[in-house]
C-alpha cells in the first residue's frame, strides 16, 4: 500500500507536470486514501475537516465523510484526475500518453488490492465453533490445573495455576487482538502512523520536484521557467493535520 502510494504520487509529479492543478489534486487523495481506508476499516474514525484540513477542501472532506465506502472515492477522484491531467498535455501523442497511464492505472489497481486484502482480513474472524471450543477447553484445563499440581506443590499450587492462567490467557487475548488487526488499540497496527508517513512522502515528492522542476514545464516558455512549474502543492505547503 505504502510503496504504490510513493509510486503514485513520484508518477504524478512528472507525468502531469504540464498541469500544476491535476498534479496537486492526484497527490492530494493520495495522502486521504490511507487515512479514508482507516477510518473504513475501524467502522468510523475523526471527521476529515479536521484530520485533512489543508489537503482537502471543506467540500471535498463532506463528500469523503458521507461516502459509504471512502478509499472507493479516493480512488476514483485519483483516477479522474489522472485522467484530466494526461489529456490535458495537447502536445503529447496518444500513443506516448498511454504508457504513463498504464503505469499509473497499474498502482491503482494494487492500492484497490491491498485495500480489499485489508477488508477480507477485517471482516473474516475465525469461526464462532472453534473460539467456543477453545475457550471451553481452557476454562476446563485451568480447573484442574490446581488439583493436579496439588501432589508437587503443595499449597503453591494455587500460586503456580495463576502463573500457568496468565500465559494461557494472555495467548488467547492476543489471538483476538490479531483476529482483528486494524483497529485502534495499543496492540493493532498502528494505521494513523502509517497514514502520516505516506502525507510526509507525498510532500518530499512534491518538494523534489519543485526544486527539480521537469522539462515539460521549461519547454513551455522556451528556457524559462514558469513560476507556478514550481511551486508546490497545497497539500506541500500546509501539509494534513494528522492527528
């Protein structure tokens, strides 16, 4: 997810390099799809006024929140304008503009995996027979855990049980906290981080080209270099308030 996330937003910044405002918007829901796939996966997450302001308009940030499935909004407003941005090069032939949009539909198509990767792990927990059946079998053995240990221990085998119950019981514990890897506690994965890390790669990207502006934009105005070829980004400049 991360690494055709990086991909997407480096193909964005070059291939549309003609066309400052669909290049912002690819990478702009570039750095919501992760944040919008967290808040999928968990059944609800901070409004994304708050958690995008700087990378999506008011708007944009509605229709993200009353969306039924987010990262599928995500997705289709990258596709769009990739889409725009690469039929807005006039001076490009049809024939060469297929290829960058072959590779850019290509990490699309692998975020749009990775996603649903994500919701079948999500929404597959292990059958309710065998979790009944486990637990039945543990509560059982920890019962007779103390009588049989009684003819070894003596009156510390009440202390020894306890020790036993706690590693037994904490493998059981964990066994439901990785059933269900993506939600928001200590021991799930930690999504908002990732999200964060995929908005501070997109703003590298978008600063290395700004600092390294690409030949489409100088050939525009022969040797000199439009101002708005290098500058960047909204969500550049601002960057996502992450919380």
């Amino acid at each position: 997810f991360e690494e055709a996330s990086r991909v997407l937003a480096g193909q964005a910044v070059r291939y549309l390099a003609h066309d400052l405002e669909n290049r912002d918007n690819v990478c702009r829901w570039v750095v919501a799809l992760p944040i919008a796939t967290r808040n999928h996966l968990q059944g609800g997450g901070p409004d994304a006024k708050h958690e995008l302001a700087g990378v999506l308009s008011p708007d944009e940030a509605d229709l993200l929140n009353e969306a039924k499935m987010p990262p599928l909004l995500c997705v289709d407003r990258v596709r769009v304008a990739m889409w725009a941005g690469l039929r807005s090069n006039t001076g490009l032939e049809p024939s060469f503009a297929a290829q960058p949009l072959g590779n850019m539909e290509d990490r699309i198509s692998e975020v749009t995996g990775a996603v649903g990767a994500m919701e079948r792990i999500n929404n597959t927990p292990l059958p309710f027979a065998w979790v009944a059946h486990l637990r039945q079998c543990l509560v059982c053995y920890l019962l007779g855990t103390p009588w049989t240990l009684q003819a070894k221990f003596g009156w510390a085998s009440p202390l020894v049980t306890l020790v036993i119950s706690i590693v037994m019981l904490g493998l059981e514990s964990a066994a439901v906290a990785v059933e269900r890897p993506f939600g928001n506690a200590s021991n799930h994965l930690p999504m908002t981080a990732f999200s964060r890390i995929i908005a501070e790669n997109v703003q590298q990207i978008m600063a290395q080209a700004a600092a390294f502006p690409a030949a489409p934009c100088e050939a525009q105005q022969g040797s000199e270099v439009r101002p708005n070829c290098i500058e960047l980004g909204h969500c550049a400049k601002n960057g996502p308030a992450i919380q």
